[in-house]
C-alpha cells in the first residue's frame, strides 16, 4: 500500500525519537522511500547515522549544511514528499508550526510544503495540556493538519498520563491507512444533526439551549476526512460549517429539523443525532412581540416529537447513532435511551463536568453498544471525539 512511497520524517528533540527508528525501519521493509530530517536537539537522542543505516538515505540536519545532496535542500525534500511525519514532535515544534516560525531546516520545509502533514506529539502530560499547546493543536487541525493522538501512559520524566508517542506500528498503521487506495467511508452518506433547536416565544423571544453544535461539526468534518458525502442539518450554532459538506441545511425549531432529517432519511447510511433537540414548543407562539405588564407569565408548552425515536422505528439498514447529555445517573439514562430507540451505540457524557457539554472545546464522553459494551474517554477535544465517533462508524459500517 505504501510501496514506492515518498515518506519524509521529520524527527525533533524528544526523548521518544528512538521509537521513530523502528518507525523508519518498518516503513522501509513496506517498500517506503523514506527520507529523515532532524533538528539539532533531536541528535542529542538519536545518531543520524543510525537513521542513515535504516533508511540507506543521507540524513539532513542543518539548513545550509546538505549543499551536496540538493541545491536548495528545503525546497528539494518538500518536493520529494507524498506525505510529511513529524515525530515526535515536542511542544517547541507545534508553536512553531502554527506561527509559521521558520528558524531551522525542519521547519523550513513544512512551511515550504503543500503535501500532507502527520504530526504525532509527545512531551510532558502538563506540557501537552498547556492551553498553549492545545491552542497551536487547534490551529494545526484547522488547517488540515492530522494530528496523531499521544497515548497515555509512563513517561520518561517519571509521572505518567497523556503524552506518550504511540507505538511505531500504531504511527505506521495511521500512514498505511493515509495510503489506502480510498478512503474507508468512501460511498457512504451520512447525515448529521448538530446545533440546538429553539422554540419562538414571540417574533423576539424563544425558549432554547446551550448547545453550541461545535461537536456535531467536528463529526461532519471527521467523516469527510473518511471519505464520506455528509448532509449537515444544523440548528443554532455560531460555528462555520466545514468545506466540502454534500448539503448544509439551517433550521430553527424542532420541527423544521424533523421535516429535513426525514427528508433525507432513506437515502443515508448513517445518522449521528448529536443535536439538542427541544423536547418542548410553546403552543400558541405570539404573532407579535408580547409586552411585558403581568409579573407572571404563562406559557403553555407542548410535547415535540422524539425524532431519533421515530428513526428507530423506521430504520432498516442504517447506524443510528445518538447523544445523552445528562447531569445525572449518566449510564442508566443513556442505556434506556439506547434500547428505546434502537440506537447501535450511543455517546453519553456528563454536561456538569468541567471540560465537558456545552459551550467549550473539549469533552468527556462514553461510548454504550447495544451489546453492553462500554467505552469511556478522558477529556479530549471535541474534534478528537468527533474522530472516535467516526471510526466506531466505520467499524459498523463496513465490517
């Protein structure tokens, strides 16, 4: 799948660089052309002549040192790449990286590059959720960049937690997959609700939620990256949808997002209910705005329809996929739901936990199969979540 491959690895100053000379190794025996560029930090680790014995390629350090290989060494090795591994990467690098810094020969030429980029950090549990670093991750994502998730575990400074590189057959079978002739939910359509539903009061007033469908769009993208032709049917968010969506549809009311999920319904693989759909509308919304006399007002309010359980019952081959927001008792209110609307697995998270729910870019989330399966994360950025969500798609899907 990689053979003949044009790989460039650009390896910095961790203490995990030795890892990355198995990587190196294994992508090579796959049949991978691989070139390697360290920073000087990173030789501190790992002797480039060990990286030259592996790869049988010359090893570039300095930026006006390689003279003898290419004319203009930086621009040479972003040419010759089909795809760029930094790994590790520390927390000096992805600064870097997001500012556009170019002070060395590594940096240099990713920001000479427009080939993909695969970046696996590593460093320190505290340095990697410094906000500064999950700021320069976030700007990394936004351009397209694939970041690879560090695992947790011990680390070398003693402590133990988030931030080791994962293992080299991990990071080789992520570029494998990057060469997959097609991606995995190529063909497949999928649709997604996100944002929160609100319920006119009046033409001013409504009653509504805090969502911000933020988690939604991350999956929306997350399953484009898979291949996939994505229908988006969003109530209220803020956020820009994501380019390259087979359809974005905005809608306000419960209602509105029914009508356009049904719509849709029978020509889609999938749907990911992650909207928060209003459980309740006022029954009589006012035609003009209501004045305000009376120190109480009444409002009368009627039942919404439960659309993820009418998908249930209409469902043949599709995923269906659904969302628990709760505040309590958070298994047993997601299981229910689960098995009531014949759901194949459903995301539960605690919206009262800091990090998690509404309104910020991180979540804290499980993951319940029919079968009683259950999978729990640690707080991780909704984006991050968003992919999870994709693969366990996936897995459905096409197995």
């Amino acid at each position: 799948m990689i053979d003949k491959k044009n790989i460039l690895i650009g390896v910095t100053g961790g203490i995990a660089a030795y890892k990355v000379v198995e990587v190196a190794s294994r992508l090579k025996k796959s049949g991978a052309n691989v070139r390697v560029m360290m920073t000087l930090a990173a030789t501190e680790f790992v002797s480039p002549r060990t990286f030259e014995e592996i790869t049988g390629n010359a090893v570039f350090v300095e930026m006006f040192g390689d003279a003898a290989h290419f004319h203009v060494a930086h621009v040479a090795l972003a040419d010759f790449a089909d795809l760029i591994l930094i790994a590790p990467a520390t927390a000096n690098f992805l600064a870097k990286a997001a500012h556009g810094i170019a002070d060395d020969l590594l940096t240099t030429t990713i920001l000479a590059s427009d080939k993909p980029l695969l970046i696996a950090p590593s460093m320190n549990t505290k340095m990697f959720m410094n906000s500064a670093t999950q700021d320069n991750l976030k700007v990394l994502k936004a351009r397209g960049v694939k970041i690879l998730e560090p695992a947790v575990g011990e680390l070398a400074c003693g402590t133990s937690g988030k931030g080791r590189l994962p293992e080299p057959v991990e990071i080789c079978a992520v570029v494998e997959k990057f060469f997959a002739s097609e991606p995995i939910l190529s063909g497949k359509r999928i649709l997604v609700t996100a944002g929160g539903t609100i319920e006119a009061i009046d033409p001013v007033r409504y009653i509504g939620n805090r969502s911000s469908g933020r988690m939604g769009y991350e999956i929306a993208k997350s399953a484009m990256n898979s291949g996939a032709e994505v229908v988006l049917v969003s109530g209220k968010s803020e956020v820009e949808p994501p380019d390259g969506l087979k359809a974005f549809i905005k809608v306000e009311s419960a209602l509105q997002m029914r009508d356009e999920v049904l719509k849709h319904f029978e020509t889609v693989d999938c749907v990911i209910m992650s909207a928060a759909v209003a459980d309740y509308r006022v029954k009589n919304p006012s035609a003009q705005k209501i004045k305000k006399s009376d120190e109480i007002l009444t409002l009368e309010l009627v039942k919404n329809p439960d659309i993820l359980r009418e998908l249930g019952t209409l469902k043949k081959s599709q995923v269906l996929v659904g969302f628990a927001a709760e505040t309590q008792n958070i298994l047993e209110y997601a299981n229910k739901k689960l098995a009531e609307k014949n759901l194949d697995f459903i995301v539960a998270n605690d919206v009262t936990a800091e990090g998690a729910g509404f309104g910020v870019s991180t979540n804290i989330a499980s993951i319940i199969w029919r079968n009683g399966t259950v999978e729990s994360f640690s707080k991780m950025s909704k984006a991050d979540l968003a992919e999870k969500i994709i693969e366990r798609v996936e897995k459905t899907l096409c197995h």
